[in-house]
C-alpha cells in the first residue's frame, strides 16, 4: 500500500492506494488560516501536524503496517524558517500573504541575465520576496532559522528528521535557475539572502528520508518507513492525473485556480504574465497561469452573504447569465495571472435595487470564470493550443456542482472532460503516492505507475453563448478602478 498525503492551504487530504492504484481509503483535516494584519496569510506548522495525524488515521486505520511508502504533495511558495531540529521559530507564511510588495524592488534590480533564469516575474507571497521580508523587519527569527522550507518540506522534515526539498517546489520560489535546475546562488547573493538556508535538492521521485519513531508512532505507521521527496501540489496533480506529456491543458480549481501545460523543455514567458516551474519527473517542466482568487474568493462571498453551498447553487442559477449587470472582480488577496498586482481588490458593480442576493452569488461565479478565461487568454498568447481542458480540483463543486462546472464550459467556451471525483479531488494526493511508488521501487518507471490513471471519459460541452459583453464589462473595470 501507498499512502499520499497532500498539505493544502486550508486542509491537508491523505489517499491510500494499493499497488494497482485503486483507493483504499481516505482522510482529510482542516486547520486555520490566519491575517493578523491585513493582507498577511500564515497558518501554524504544528495545527498542520495535527492535522495530518487526523487525516492519516482517517485513511489508514489499523493497517498502518503494509503500508511500503509515503509521498508528500503540498501548498506551494510558502516559507516556514525552522531551527536545525526542524522546529518552527514562527508561523509560515503563506502563498496568499501580500506583505512583501516592497520587497519586489529588489527583483526589479536584479541583472536582466539573473532574471531571466529564475523565468518568473516576481510576485508576493512567493518565497524570495517572504524571505526578504522577514529578514528586514524580523531579523531575530530570520538570523537564527537553519532552514527556510516550503511547507510539504517542513512536513517531511517532521518526519524524518531531514531536510531537503526538490525542484518542482524550489523552482517556485523565485530562487532558481530554471535554465541550470539548481538553486540560483548569483541571484540569493545579489538579493542579500543567505544560501546556506536553502534545503539540499532531492529528485522528486528519490527517497529524501525515511519514518523516524516517535512520527511513525503518532502516524500510526511503521518505524524506517521510506519518505519520498514528493512535489509542489500542481505537480503531484499532474502526475496524479497522467499529465505528463505536451500537448493536454489542465484546468484545476480550488483555493486558487491554474491553468497548466506540460512542456519539454524550459521556456519562460517573454511577457511576464505566467509562470514556468518544474514538473515531478526530470526533463519536464510546465508553464502555469495562476488565479489567486478561485475558491478563495466565492467561500468569503459564500460567509459574507451568509449561504449555504445549497444557496448559492440555487439562488446563482435562478438568476440568467451576465447577472442582471452586476459583475464581481474577485481580486481579494491582489492577483496574478495576467495582472500580478498585490494591491489590486474585490467589487461588485452595477448594483440596482432590483438586485437580490442571487444576482451578487452567480455575479461571483461568473467573476471566477470571467478570472480563470484571462488566465487561460495568456496562456495561449504563448502559442499553447487548447481545444479543449481536463477539469480537476476539489472546488468544481462534486456532484452538486454541475451547474458550475457548465458555467465554466460556457464561458472558457469548450469542453471541460472530467475524472470521476475519487481521482479529480484528490489529484495531488494521489500524484504523491506514485512518487512513494516510484521511490520505493514498486514501479520500476513512471510509465509502469501512469496506465494507474485512466482518461477522463465524461465531459461538458459549452451550451451558452451570452457570456460575452459581460466578460467585455469584466475585463473593463480593473484598469477603470486601478487606474
């Protein structure tokens, strides 16, 4: 048996598999997520552990000892500074937090060539400007950190007793060279960052450690149970879901929304306005166009409205495409893809008092859709060919969420082809536990683990058209409201 266990923003999900790939079993635990300031995002490492013991249990039961290994996936560009036992010396801060928008001065500083290697445009919440961040204004725990880990690495650290990272993650901390896959030492001393922070690389698919006895007896598994490296949670997913291969165009949502294509080689985008990171198997990499605001934003709308799921399914869709005119910028933590502007926020607009509750919930979701179709609008301006996306992530709404899923057919305007949600949900997870596989040498080669995963089979095809002057109203307002 395999275990994945994948470290979300808000919740970690653990998926045990036997050797076929077939679930065995499954758990998940939530944990907080904190602003102690406006516009931070930091959750506590330890709530995270916590968290992972639940799920872990959850799916594993008393059969702890068959499980043979363990991958981990996880949130990416988050930064937890750790001592040399790997104890947190503060919260983490995560890939939501936009304190650091001072801190990308120093990236517009950076030699053309430096920058050109790390082949990111810079952004906040990502971990080179985090980390530049803490050492300016908590310079006490930054000093005395032995290690700043991405939160999977920490995890594993917990475990095992050892540090280490690979590239899938580090490749998303604006502190590597892309274009030599190692870290990007020129580019942390020219930044005035310390390099001897930074975690030894580790193949995603290798063995970075193995089960320590004290978190083999919490976890309720065995002593020296094999640990691989794992990969940053879009990776994993890809591997979870078979996306290993140019030419497919994934569409995952969940906290926040991406847009991926595999590629074979690195190619950063000349425009600045996606991303390009490594996958979970050497000589592949992907470029990503990343929404900060997907579930994130319609769960705040959901509480703020005070709705129910039910609610919002069926009072947004009583109400007819284009929302009555009301639009929604779902921009509450700033933006990436294509705006990468930390001070940008939400809005309704054009509010009447004809206008009910439903109008401002299906407003939301049109706002999403309206987000991720820019998303994907940038993406192919890099000449990606996409005829059609694969849909996958835990926030396209399971069986009750047909409706929405429809909405994003229509207004992405092609079809969205679906994995059962026992695979789309727990994409990460299950990328994870392949790797455990793969580092194990339960699979000789990731081709022996990838015919694991089927072809989607069932899709949903665009049925309505009248999405178009209210995505023109939608790509509008921000640079009327930013100007």
């Amino acid at each position: 048996m395999l275990l994945g266990l994948d470290l979300g923003t808000s919740s970690v999900k653990a998926l045990l598999l036997d050797e076929g790939g077939a679930p065995l079993g499954q758990g998940s635990a939530s944990y907080a997520v904190r602003a102690p300031r406006p516009g931070w995002a930091e959750s506590s490492p330890e709530d995270w552990w916590a968290a992972v013991l639940e799920a872990t249990t959850a799916a594993v039961g008393r059969r702890g000892a068959e499980v043979t290994a363990l991958g981990l996936s996880g949130q990416m560009h988050g930064i937890v500074l750790a001592d040399e036992l790997g104890l947190p010396l503060r919260s983490a801060v995560l890939w939501a937090d936009a304190r650091s928008g001072a801190e990308l001065a120093a990236y517009r500083r950076l030699d053309e060539d430096l920058s050109r290697r790390l082949a990111n445009p810079p952004a906040v919440g990502m971990a080179g400007p985090s980390l530049l961040w803490l050492r300016d204004h908590e310079p006490d725990a930054y000093t005395s950190a032995r290690w700043a880990l991405q939160p999977k690495d920490w995890l594993r650290m917990r475990m095992t007793g050892e540090a280490a990272t690979e590239p899938s993650d580090a490749s998303a901390t604006l502190l590597y060279d892309l274009l030599a896959d190692d870290w990007a030492y020129a580019a942390v001393e020219d930044l005035g960052l310390r390099a001897d922070i930074l975690a030894p690389l580790v193949p995603s698919a290798c063995v970075a450690g193995t089960l320590e006895g004290e978190a083999a007896g919490e976890l309720g598994l065995r002593e020296g149970l094999p640990v691989a490296a794992g990969a940053a949670d879009t990776a994993a997913a890809m591997l979870g879901a078979g996306l290993l291969r140019p030419g497919p165009v994934q569409l995952t949502v969940g906290t926040g929304g991406q847009l991926v294509t595999p590629k074979n080689r690195p190619e950063p985008d000349p425009h600045g306005r996606t991303h390009l990171y490594r996958a979970a198997l050497p000589g592949l990499w992907y470029s990503m166009a990343a929404v900060q605001n997907a579930g994130l934003a319609l769960e705040w709308v959901r509480k703020v409205l005070g709705a129910s799921w039910r609610d919002v399914y069926e009072e947004a869709f009583a109400v007819p495409p284009g929302s009555g005119g009301v639009t929604f910028l779902p921009y509450l933590s700033g933006e990436r893809t294509p705006r990468f502007d930390p001070g940008a926020r939400g809005a309704w607009t054009g509010l009447g008092l004809d206008h009910t509750r439903g109008h401002l919930l299906r407003a939301a979701l049109e706002g999403v859709a309206f987000a991720l179709r820019e998303a994907l609008e940038a993406l192919e301006d890099l000449g990606t060919i996409a005829p059609e996306l694969r849909l996958a992530g835990g926030g396209t709404g399971g069986g009750s969420g047909e409706p929405w899923r429809q909405l994003l057919a229509d207004v992405l305007g092609r079809p969205l082809w679906l994995w059962p949600d026992e695979i789309s949900s727990v994409a990460s997870a299950r990328g994870a536990a392949f790797l455990a596989g793969l580092a194990s040498g339960l699979y000789p080669s990731v081709e022996d683990a990838l015919p694991l995963t089927p072809e989607p089979e069932s899709h949903i095809r665009p049925r309505e058209t009248a999405y178009e002057a209210a995505y023109e109203r939608y790509k509008e307002l921000y640079p009327r409201l930013y100007r």
